[in-house]
C-alpha cells in the first residue's frame, strides 16, 4: 500500500510504500524531544516528492542518522540512514502519514538512551 506523507506546511512530501502495524517509539535525546512514531523501512520503500536539496537535516552523536525536517514549519517526518548490514533504511514518522490510524498500531518501545 502506498502512504503519502507530509510536513504540516506542505512543503516536504514523500510517499512510502509498505504495511506496517508496529511503530517504534524511543526515549533517546532527540526521539523523544520530537515526538516521534517511527517505521523502520529499506530506504527505497521512501520516494521524496520534494526535492532533498530543499530539506534540512541534522546530525548528533556518531552522524550515522539525518533526521530530516522542513526548513519552513519545523516538522520532522522522517530520518534516513543505513541498517546493520550497510544498506540505505528509511525511519518515517507515522505521525507525519496522511491515512495511518495510530490508534491501531502496536507501540514497541526502544531505549534508545543506552546506546
């Protein structure tokens, strides 16, 4: 199933392609200062619809991570980065997705604050 997903402005769009029925919520710095819901997924399951040289993104602690946002409202709606075994993985903030109901999904927890 394709999702559209957005920032609250409009500006940054993108689409994901996929299921999910679990959200990963974590506790680590930057997680739960915005809020976020995240879905794990291969990198090419995210297509931007906006273009990346008009994003903005931010790094801390190792740099592995962008945790991307809109440089007009703030919002963050997804990060990108590699999984364990090198290869491009997409973290989309379910809360930034057009039709996903966050009531029906199972919340697993990460403490993230150990890594």
């Amino acid at each position: 199933m394709m999702h559209k997903g957005s920032c609250h402005c409009g500006k940054v769009r993108y689409e994901v392609d996929g299921e999910s029925a679990e959200a990963t919520e974590c506790n680590c710095s930057i997680c739960q200062r915005r809020g976020y819901l995240l879905w794990f997924l291969p990198g090419d399951k995210l297509k931007l619809m906006t273009p990346e040289s008009e994003l903005r993104y931010y790094t801390f602690n190792t740099h592995k991570i962008r945790h991307y946002f809109c440089p007009e409202c703030g919002s963050a709606p997804f990060g990108m980065g590699q999984d364990r075994q090198g290869k491009p993985m997409a973290a989309v903030n379910v809360r930034c997705l057009d039709d996903v109901d966050l009531t029906a999904l199972k919340i697993k927890s990460f403490d993230g604050r150990k890594l």
